[in-house]
C-alpha cells in the first residue's frame, strides 16, 4: 500500500490458496481423531483404556493450540498475515512427516506413546496460528458484502481436508488385515499427509500480503504488543468470540469427528462402517457451509447464529440417542449433526473475526476462540467418552452439546449485527 494505491485488493490466486489450503490443515490435525482405534493399539496396547489415553492424550494437545494462536498471532498482527501462515504451515509439515516416522509400542514400548503425544502437541502448536491467519486473511481480502460467503470458504476446505481424512483413514482400515494395518498401514495417511503440507508451503510462498495489514503498515497503526493491545481495547469482543467458538468448537467436535469412534464403542457399526459413515458426513458439511456463509450475508450473523444455537439445544440429544438404532438410524442422526456443526462452523468464522479490528485482530481471535476451541474441542470428545463409560447414557454427548448451546445463547442474543448488507438495511431505517 502507498499514498498512490490506498487499496490494493487480493489476487484470486492468493484467496483460493489460502481458502483451500486449510484443506492440508484440517487433514493433518483430523486423522489423528479418525484414526484413534487404531492408534490406541499401535501405541498404547488396545482395549477400552488404551482409546480412553488416545482421546485424552488428544485433549491434552489440543491446550496447545491457544498458546501457539498466541505466538503466531503475535507474529501475523505484527509482520503480517502471509508470514505466520508460511511459519505455521512449516511446522505441521515437519510434525506429520516425523509422525508416520515414529516407533510403534511393539518397538519401544511406552516411549511411543509418549512421542506421539509430544508430537500431537507440536501439531496443535501450529494449527492454532494456522486457522485464525487464514480467517484474517480472506475477510480482510473479501468485499464487505461477501465476507460471509468467502470466510466460510476456510471452513468448507478445512472439511474437505476432513473429507479427505476420513476417506484415506476409511480405504486403508478396510484394504488391508489388522496385522498390517497395525504393523505398517497406519503410516501411509501421515505420509500422504506430510506430503500435501510441503506443497501447500510452496504455493503459499507467493502469496499477497493482506490489503489491511498494508493499511496498517501505511499509517503507522501496527501494535507493538498486540495481544496487550487486544485485552486492552476488545474485552467484548474476545468474550463473544469465546463464546461464538464454544458453540462451534463442541457441535464440531463431539457432533462430528467424535462421532465414528462414538458408533463404534456403542457397538452399531464396525470400525470401518463408522469411518465411511463419516465421510458422507463430511460431504454434508462440505454443502451446508458455503450457503450458511451466505445466508449470514443476506440476513445477518445474529439470526443465523441464534437460530443454530436453538438447534443445537433440542436436537443432539435425540440424535445420539437415535445413532444407537443401527446403520440407517446412525447414517441420519449423524447426517444431521454434520449439518448442524458445518452451519455453526460457517457463520462463526467470520462473526468472530469481526469482533476485531484489523490491529490485533489474530491476537485476540487468539485469546477469544482458539482459547475456546481448546476447551469445548480439544477435551469434549475425551469427555463424552468418558461419560459414555461411566454412565452408559448414549446420548451425554448430545447433552454436552445441548448444555453449551443454552450458555451461549444470551450471548448471541446481544451480538452486535456485523454483516453489512444487515447494517446497510438498518441505516436505511
């Protein structure tokens, strides 16, 4: 940006590179979730408590991911949205390479479990800085009226990299006998994923710099210390974040991803029914999340986001309970979860990123939502396993949902209204 050229908008080439290469982000950090079964026995022995470590040791990773939005945040707010993207993406790739290069149990015993966990760790690190760049990034680079529509972009590739997760997990569980999927198998998705990251690190090296952080650059706005700056300043606004996240963070994760290892501990569908399942899903997702976006641009974030949050107060609960009635039940009950966590994904993108302005925008999207996300995300599907077993009450995990939904929705009934098609009509009045 110059005095010259006070706007100078992003190509589409770099939109749809960072829009689609949370499709890499979102594969490598979702296997773990898809593949938790398998893992279990690989590096913790197998049985009811070896998949209760691999979950928690799942949960225990993801606290991870608010300290690294934290320090790439740091980074994005005060060097630019393009170099944190490029550092984080460094670091999942090296994470997922040394992955399916680890020992099994069978090899080193404990260590292996102590080793994945850590690397877990390194992963969660880098995936909190890597989804809130890109979010900044495309509404920053997004014509106002369309914000909706093309931040949500982020979440529906971040799905087709779940697609592809579960689809990948799903053709080697069922392509090869448990003794080499247990052996060898279970390398190849992290190699698949390991190479996929190297690439879009490539294609992300040419990318633009965002038209707002060059505004800020221009007039001298940049903050020195922007998480301070944040706390200072959007105290609100990181609050309804925090909440907005919530929502999306616990219908994505116990809703969704959960989901597989749901069916197959609750005994409805064999371990890799549950993994194609799940990738019908993910298709769902992949269809609600692009008109949920621009649902939000016609009629608001607010409406959209109470109307959700009414969903998943009635509905979870009913569905889990109705996934336990075999293959057709399963397949409906979780179609609809799916639909339901997409839609919240979609419209919480972007309604938290414009609780900010662009100054310290990724540091307190940092502090707000990836601290949720590490809380009603990371340690939900531990939790509903946990409850499962100790209860045995099929549907705790649409109650843990339906729970968090109620909190959240005096929230989003005083949400400021952010769309500006919503704040054009309100003008007018």
């Amino acid at each position: 940006m110059t005095p010259h050229h006070p706007h100078r908008p992003i190509t589409r080439r770099s939109m749809a590179v960072a829009a689609f290469s949370t499709v890499v982000e979102w594969y490598d950090f979702t296997l773990y979730l898809y593949l938790v079964t398998v893992l279990s026995r690989v590096f913790f022995g197998g049985g009811a408590d070896a998949l209760g470590f691999t979950l928690a040791g799942f949960a225990i990773a993801y606290l991870m991911r608010p300290l690294g939005a934290i320090v790439f945040g740091h980074i994005g707010d005060r060097h630019g949205r393009r170099h944190t993207m490029l550092l984080s993406m460094a670091v999942m790739s090296a994470a997922m390479l040394a992955t399916a290069l680890l020992p099994t149990q069978a090899q080193v015993g404990a260590w292996a479990g102590a080793a994945l966990l850590g690397l877990r760790c390194v992963m969660a690190f880098a995936v909190g800085g890597e989804y809130t760049g890109v979010v900044a990034y495309l509404l920053e680079g997004a014509p106002p009226h369309r914000r909706g529509l093309i931040t949500s972009s982020a979440s529906a590739a971040s799905e087709v990299g779940a697609l592809l997760a579960v689809g990948i997990a799903a053709i080697t569980v069922s392509s090869m006998p448990t003794p080499d999927l247990d052996s060898w198998g279970w390398r190849i998705p992290f190699f698949v994923g390991a190479a996929m990251a190297a690439l879009v690190w490539v294609a992300r090296a040419s990318m633009q710099e965002s038209p707002d952080f060059e505004r800020q650059r221009a007039q001298g706005t940049v903050p020195r210390r922007p998480l301070a700056h944040s706390l200072a300043n959007h105290r609100a606004a990181i609050g309804r974040g925090f909440a907005i996240s919530a929502l999306g963070s616990i219908t994505y994760y116990v809703g969704i991803t959960y989901v597989p290892a749901f069916l197959t501990t609750a005994g409805t569908l064999r371990e890799s029914d549950s993994l194609w399942l799940a990738t019908i899903a993910a298709v769902v997702v992949i269809l609600v999340t692009p008109l949920t976006g621009a649902l939000s641009d016609r009629v608001g974030r607010r409406p959209v986001l109470i109307g959700l949050a009414a969903g998943a107060a009635l509905l979870p609960l009913t569905l889990f309970h109705l996934m336990t009635g075999g293959f057709g039940a399963a397949l409906l009950g979780a179609l609809a979860l799916a639909g339901l966590g997409g839609a919240v994904s979609a419209v919480g993108a972007v309604a938290t990123a414009e609780q900010f302005p662009g100054e310290g925008r990724l540091s307190g999207l940092a502090f707000g939502a990836t601290t949720a996300t590490a809380v009603f995300g990371g340690v939900t599907p531990w939790l509903a396993h946990w409850l499962m077993a100790e209860t045995g009450w099929a549907m705790a995990p649409g109650a843990m949902i339906a729970v968090v939904a109620v909190c959240v929705l005096p929230v989003l009934l005083t949400l400021p209204e952010t769309a500006q098609a919503r704040l054009r009509v309100s003008a007018l009045r």
